[in-house]
C-alpha cells in the first residue's frame, strides 16, 4: 500500500497494550473520520474495523502501535490507520482471512469483517510482527 | 478496576443501559453481573439498550449472544433495543447476524415484546 504516513502532518500514535488502549486507539480513529468529514456509516465502519485490528493486536501480537491519519486521493478525503506489533505474525494469512477461522477466543470475524468494512486492507506478516494497514474512503 | 455497567431490576425485568464505551472486561463483568442477578431477582426478561453505543464490533457482538443464551438458560428472554442503523449495517458486513438474539427498535416495544413473550409462555401446558 502507498505510504500514507511520511510527510502527513496530521498522523496520530497510539501505543496499544491492553483493551483500555483499545478503547483509546478506537476514539482517535473516530476523531479523525468526524474531523475528515467522514459520512456516519463510513465511520461506524471504519472504527469497528479499527477495533477488530486493535484488538487483534493485543491478542494475538502482545500489542503494538496504531498510527491513523487523514488522506487525501482521487476519491476525495480519507481516513488511513496502521497497526503493527511484534508479535509471532500469522502462520497461514489466506486461512487468517477466511471467515468462521479462529485460532483464539474469537468469532474468526475479526480479520475478514475488518476487510470487508474499509476500503483498502493490506497485511504482512513475518516471525517479526504483523503490520495490517487499513483505508476508508468517503465515497 | 474499570467501571461496571449497572444493571437496574424493575418488577421481574431487567434494564440494563450501555451508556460508555466498552473496554473488554466491561463485557465480560456484566455478562456475570447479569447471569448472577437473573437469578438473585428471579428475572423473567432482560432488555439491554445499546442506543449510545457508536459501535458494536464482533466482541460485543458475541456478548450479546452470548447473554441471550444464557439468561435463557435461566429462564429469561433477552430483547435488544436502540441499535442505530450505522451499527446494524456494519454488524451485517461484518458478518454477525446475531441469530438468537431478539430485538426492538426502542426501550417500549422491547418491554412490550417481553411482556408478549411472557404470557405466551406461561400459556403454554
């Protein structure tokens, strides 16, 4: 995916350890799809997106970082969230992506409804960490 | 300690009203809370109103389902209200239809419901 981040002046960080931090990352999502003019069911989307990633990252990578921002395209104004932790990174990420799989306590909802409900979705994984990173359009 | 949702019994119901966002162990405190006091009130419905709430993702979603089969357990309907419609069709997307669980556009139609689903129920043989 572009990098969206370098030179974005209005980037926000959120260190994500626990499902308080959750909660955290998921208002400063929220805020920058208001601030960004994103239509409510854009941003219903987008933050319950960006709560199934935080949380995953807290479950399954031991936490991580979220970095949001808003982006601007030829679709007009934007909301780009990465989540990346260092965590074992997933085995078998086609399997991860299939609805109804979980390797956890989950619904197996979390990667493949979080890719349904935004726009762009790219991830990569390795034995280093899961970097996931996620845009919703206003379109 | 984080904060618990606090559950109010009126008559043989139970209201339960998700005011704040919720941190994961909120959930997981209320769903004990509200099995608990099922049975310590000799609840015949629980109605859980949702309306604050901005987003409900699969955690949540899960609870919801979970709650519903439990207090059934115990002997009481569980009615959700006051889910937005942005919610209701990012749970859809999501791929969490919620079977089991019954619902109502607002607080009065799911007592209503329930107070339905109650003398039903004790009409039965």
């Amino acid at each position: 995916m572009k990098d969206y981040l370098t030179g974005n002046a209005t980037v926000e960080s959120v260190p994500v350890a626990s499902s308080k931090d959750v909660v955290q990352a998921r208002q400063v999502v929220r805020n920058l799809a208001q601030r960004g003019g994103l239509s409510l069911v854009h941003q219903t989307k987008l933050v319950t997106a960006a709560s199934e990633l935080a949380r995953n990252m807290v479950v399954y990578g031991g936490g991580g970082v979220v970095r949001a921002a808003e982006v601007n395209g030829p679709q007009g104004v934007g909301v780009f969230v990465e989540f990346r932790d260092d965590g074992p990174g997933i085995r078998d990420v086609e399997q991860a992506l299939t609805d109804g799989w979980s390797s956890g306590r989950g619904m197996g909802l979390g990667l493949s409804g979080a890719q349904r409900l935004v726009n762009e979705f790219d991830i990569q994984t390795g034995p280093d960490g899961t970097t996931v990173t996620i845009v919703k359009w206003n379109r | 300690m984080t904060d618990r949702v606090p559950v109010l019994k009126i008559g043989e119901i139970l209201l339960v009203s998700i005011q704040i966002d919720l941190e994961d162990e909120m959930v997981l405190d209320l769903q004990e809370d509200l099995s608990q006091k099922i049975v310590s009130a000799g609840a015949k419905g629980v109605v859980i109103d949702i309306s604050a709430l901005e987003i409900v993702d699969s955690f949540v979603g899960r609870m919801l389902a979970t709650i519903a089969s439990i207090s059934r357990m115990l002997g009481a309907e569980t009615v959700v209200v006051g889910m937005r419609p942005a919610v209701a069709m990012t749970l859809v997307e999501l791929g969490l239809s919620l079977q089991g669980v019954r619902t109502a556009l607002n607080l009065e139609r799911g007592l209503k419901l329930l107070r339905r689903l109650s003398t039903a129920h004790s009409a039965r043989p």
